[in-house]
C-alpha cells in the first residue's frame, strides 16, 4: 500500500478521515510534526518579549557575578556551535 501525507484544511476533515478508518478503507499514522524541526523552530515564540524584559534586573548580581555569569554563558553557546 503506499502512504500519503495529507494536510487537513477544516476540522471536519478528520471527523472524515476517522470514519474512513473505521470502515478498514484506511488507516491513520499520527506524524509527530515537531519531532523533524530543528530546536529554534520547534520553540520558536515560546518566551514572548514581555516574559523576558519582565526579568531584567532580576538577579541582582555583583559587577564580579554578572561578568562571570556572561563568561558562563558565552562559554555554554560556544560549546553548542562547536563539532564534535
């Protein structure tokens, strides 16, 4: 048998779809649609600008704490850009 994908266009469409299955014309493979996207796609609009400027100022660190704190950080993005 050959398999298809099918975008559904109206919420009805499925209703269809599962009456298909029901009747053994069909049958239905749910697709984890997320599973093939890259990270920055699969989260992308998760934190909204409002959540993030709503920590600023949050952690009240020394001048000491923030540098080390952004020598953490840039170390940890490196390590995500390098090969291994």
């Amino acid at each position: 048998m050959d398999t298809v994908l099918i975008q559904l266009t109206s919420p009805k469409t499925m209703k269809l779809i599962l009456d298909l299955e029901e009747l053994d014309l069909l049958r239905v493979i749910k697709k984890d649609e997320t599973a093939d996207l890259e990270l920055s796609d699969k989260y992308a609009g998760k934190l909204s600008v409002t959540d993030i400027s709503g920590l600023r100022g949050k952690l009240n660190l020394t001048d000491g704490q923030y540098d080390d704190f952004q020598t953490y950080i840039k170390k940890s993005r490196e390590e995500w850009e390098r090969d291994i």
